[in-house]
C-alpha cells in the first residue's frame, strides 16, 4: 500500500507504531502520516522523541 501512494490518519501512537513497522518513514516522507488525534496524552507526547 505504501508504495501504492497510501497515507496514514492516525489517531494514537499504536496506529503510528504500526505505519513505523509497516516501513512509513516520517525522516523522508513527512507527509505519510497524518496525526488527528484530539486527545493526545503523555506516552503519545514522549515517543515524538
């Protein structure tokens, strides 16, 4: 799917972990995945590290 052109709308940091180990790189296509969280806690906010 990613080489497909598909993107990601995540909404916790499990969906992001997934898009990581599915091969999205946010280094070098920033724009695969897109945050849409509206409650974002403090495990989401540390692993942005």
């Amino acid at each position: 799917m990613r080489a497909q052109g598909v993107k990601v709308d995540s909404v916790s940091l499990g969906e992001i972990e997934r898009a990581l180990a599915a091969g999205y790189d946010p280094q070098t296509c920033p724009d695969d995945i897109v945050f849409t969280a509206d409650v974002i806690d403090a495990a989401t906010l540390g692993a942005r590290q």
